[in-house]
C-alpha cells in the first residue's frame, strides 16, 4: 500500500491520494534540476498554481511564498468553516 503521507511531504506526490500529472511532475523535476532547489519547494510552488519554469521565477522576484501541504489544508479548513457560517447566517435571515 502507499504511503501518500511520506509521498507528499517529500513532494513525490501532489496531494493524498493524488499522484502528479505527467506534465507537473515533469515541471516539479525540470525546476528542482533548472533552479537547484529541493524536491519539496518545487512541489509546494507547482500545488499553489506554478505553471512554468517562468511563471516560478516570477514568482521568486516578486517574494511569493508558496503554502504547503499542512498549511493549505488549514487554510482550506478555516475557509469552509467561514463559508459555512455565512450561509448558516444567510439561512436564519429569511
């Protein structure tokens, strides 16, 4: 069986349960090799939208900083949790 947690933290995969498409795992390894940075930043650039080699180093002059894995989650967490209560709120008024 997989380790999908091992997979992603090491940025081997995209997501749990989520292998890389062809064409991003051909970008997370032409930007490790093109750029000399690790598996796991390349990964964390190409899951926040990171579509070229570019567009990474775009990215790096303007100061972007990718999320990873743990804090996309927590962020995606909060924001369901705020999206919820809007409509819960929306509900109640009518």
């Amino acid at each position: 069986m997989l380790n999908y947690a091992k997979l992603v933290s090491s940025g081997r995969a995209k997501a749990y349960g989520q292998p890389w498409s062809a064409k991003e795992l051909e970008l997370v390894l032409s930007i490790v090799h093109d750029r000399s940075i690790s598996m796991t930043t390349a990964a964390d650039f190409v899951r926040n939208g990171i579509g070229s080699i570019e567009d990474y180093d775009k990215a790096v002059k303007s100061k972007f900083k990718p999320l990873n894995v743990e804090e996309a989650t927590e962020k995606a967490e909060k924001d369901l949790k705020k999206e919820s209560k809007k409509k819960i709120v929306k509900k109640s008024k009518k």
